[in-house]
C-alpha cells in the first residue's frame, strides 16, 4: 500500500510552497491527489514521482511533453 504524504509533505518532498500544489489542484491538477472525506487532501509519493520525471528537460527551449 502507498503511503499518503499531506500537502505540505508533498510541498516538501517537490521543494515547493504548500500554496504551489493549492493552486495546481484549482487549476486543474497536474499532479495528482487523493480527496479523504469533504477536506483532506493526500498525495501518493509515486505519483510526486512521475510528476518529477515528467518535468525533465534537456534544454530550456525544450517544450513541456
């Protein structure tokens, strides 16, 4: 079974704000989570993951894929 991280466990493993993975759920949610009940929120550390491996790049004019 996957380990649950909270938003601001997923914030530190990314290095980024607890406000960042906020935003990215309003905006359609390019990483995904898990919904708890009507407010918690939890995110699997394999998909951090793949969300890492999806934002390598090779050149900074390389597009996103």
């Amino acid at each position: 079974m996957a380990k649950l991280l909270t938003t601001k466990q997923a914030a530190q493993h990314l290095g980024v704000s607890a406000a960042f993975l906020e935003r990215d759920r309003w905006a359609g949610a390019r990483i995904p989570f898990i919904k708890l009940g009507t407010r918690s929120v939890r995110y699997r550390s394999e998909d951090l993951e793949d969300y890492i491996n999806r934002q390598m790049r090779h050149s900074t004019t390389e597009n996103a894929a």
